[in-house]
C-alpha cells in the first residue's frame, strides 16, 4: 500500500483491509512516501503485529518507488495493490484471489467497468484517458483489456518479483503490463466496486500522467 498524505482516509481503508482477516489471511505492507500531513504520525502510533509491515521513504518517490519498496518485503502467495483512499472496496480481494490461488491466472486486474451493480459515477477526463490507455494496450501488446489503469492488479508473489520495474510515479501500471505482456501472460479483468473522488478530496492523478502512461506503453513495446 503506497501511502502520501491521505491522512483522512488511511485508518478507514485499514479497518476495511483487517475486516477481512477472518476470511482470508493478509499481509498489509505500508510504504509512507514522505507524506507532510498527519499520515507519518498516524503510522507510527500503530501498532503494526505480526502481519503488517510499516515502511518509510523520507522524502516522496512516487507511488512505483513505494510499490517497488513493498514488493521487496511481501511473502505472501499474492500481491494485491491498494491505494490508501477509499476508491476501491478490499471487499473484492476474494474475487480477485481466487483465479491465481487457483492455478489457473498470474495476473488478474480489477475491471471499473464490469461491476455487475452497475456503473459507478466517473469524470469524463478519466474515463477518456482509461479507455485511452486500455486501447493503447491491446494494440501494442495483444491484450483484451477494458481498465489498464486500475489500481487493483493483483500478481501471483514470486512471478511479481521477477519482473524488473524501473518506475517511480504513476506508471507503474503501464510498465507492469507492459513486461507481463511481453512474457506472453495474458491477463484477466474482475468486475470491482468503484466509488471515484475528485482533486479537491484526495485525487493526485493528473492529465500530464496519462501521457507519461502513454508513452511508457510504447517505450516498453520496443525497450526491456
């Protein structure tokens, strides 16, 4: 979970995350990437037990630099990527676990766009730029993809960590699927809950991301 001053969120995503330890068995490992709000005291007020590791850049990397961090230290079966704000409900993790402790999947995306209780309010930028991207995707790397831009991307552990990533921000996401691509994995979409928020309540993604995102699904269609 790569964390940056979301402070107002954290404690609630959390408790949705430890709801689900009688169901299923988590790791919660929290990269704060240099947050300047309450976030860093908040984590360090936080008693952190036996399965939770609590991690700190001192200075803000980006969220592929926090991920990269996390991925060093995970040892459970799967890694599931979850922002620290509460877009995404960990109530889907089950749905998301179970084609890769299965056999069957390495890697499986959470689909905004599938959820079976209907479509969720979006903003019109974002959907423009996740279809963008989805597209971009296919083309490039014979993918069937609806949400490239997902954060919930969930990879069987040890398969995760041979995959070399060079990112630090926000393109994560498209060097991910861009090098599983290339390895000949094909990836599988799960409808997941989505509840957006705008820029003025927490949102740090902006339009210059989608063309760094852009670029980097073409980069790595001809680089390693």
């Amino acid at each position: 979970m790569p964390v940056f001053n979301e402070e107002k969120t954290l404690p609630s995503i959390l408790n949705r995350i430890f709801s689900l330890r009688d169901i299923i068995e988590t790791e919660v490992i929290i990269v704060n990437d240099g947050s300047t709000d309450a976030t860093g005291e908040y984590l360090r007020h936080l008693h952190p037990g036996p399965n939770m590791i609590l991690l700190e850049h001192k200075k803000t990397l980006g969220k592929g630099a926090a991920i990269r961090t996390a991925r060093g230290c995970a040892t459970g079966e799967v890694c599931i990527i979850q922002d620290a704000d509460l877009e995404y409900d960990p109530s889907d993790y089950i749905k998301l676990l179970e084609p890769i402790r299965s056999g069957r999947h390495l890697v499986v995306y959470g689909c905004r766009t599938l959820d079976p209780g209907g479509p969720r309010p979006s903003f019109m930028k974002f959907f423009i730029a996740r279809t963008a991207l989805s597209v971009a995707a296919n083309i490039l790397y014979a993918q069937r993809l609806t949400d490239e831009p997902t954060c919930y991307k969930a990879f069987e552990t040890r398969f995760f960590k041979s995959i070399p990533l060079n990112c630090k921000g926000f393109e994560f996401c498209p060097e991910v699927t861009a090098k599983v691509s290339k390895r000949g994995i094909k990836i599988i979409e799960i409808p997941v809950r989505y509840t957006p928020r705008t820029h003025g309540e927490g949102k740090k993604i902006r339009w210059t991301d989608g063309v760094i995102a852009l670029w980097t699904l073409l980069k790595y269609r001809f680089v390693d």
